[in-house]
C-alpha cells in the first residue's frame, strides 16, 4: 500500500478485516433473533483476534480461538488469508499444543 495516505491505509485495512472475518465463516442455521443467548452460546464461540496485515496487503494473519470442551478450554491456532484471492483461509498450525484455559 505505498503511496497512499494513512486515513485510505485504515480504510483498505478496516474493509480487508471486515471480509475476512465474513467471508470464511461456514453456513450454519441461523437462531431465530428472538432465542436469548444461552451460558453454552457464549462459552462455545469461535473466536478470531491478533489480525495482522502484511505490509504491501496482500497477506492477512490471524488467530482463531476454538473451545476445548474435553480439556475445558480454548485451543488457538494460525489462519492466512490472501484477501485479494478468493480462497478460504489455510490453517497454519493445528492439534492440542496451544491450549488457553479460562
């Protein structure tokens, strides 16, 4: 992104994030907004954090934050995107060795 100003840098990296974050969710059955969340719904999200930008754009690395419930607690591991292809992301790091507990 050289060349261009800070204010369009933080808007090409807000709308990078943005479809990121959207694009590789799976389809799953949407809960009727009228359900109140439940102590599970919360516990049990996936969560994604740390997204760090490559500095020409065109790499995105984050992590995602998944339950345990075996060992009753969370497992994090590394995703890249390419946000300028259209693919999903590609797990970076995988198994039990990155357990957070709460």
């Amino acid at each position: 992104m050289a060349g261009k100003n800070p204010f369009q840098k933080a808007i090409i990296s807000g709308l990078v994030l943005a479809l990121i974050m959207i694009g590789p969710l799976p389809a799953r059955e949407v809960k009727k907004a009228t359900q109140p969340w439940k102590v599970d719904d919360v516990v049990n999200q996936e969560r994604a954090s740390d997204f760090k930008i490559s500095p020409e754009g065109t790499r995105v690395v984050w992590v995602k934050n998944v339950p345990d419930r075996d060992k009753d607690g969370r497992l994090s591991h590394l995703f890249l995107n390419y946000p300028h292809l259209e693919q999903p992301a590609i797990q970076l790091t995988g198994g039990q060795l990155f357990r957070i507990l709460p």
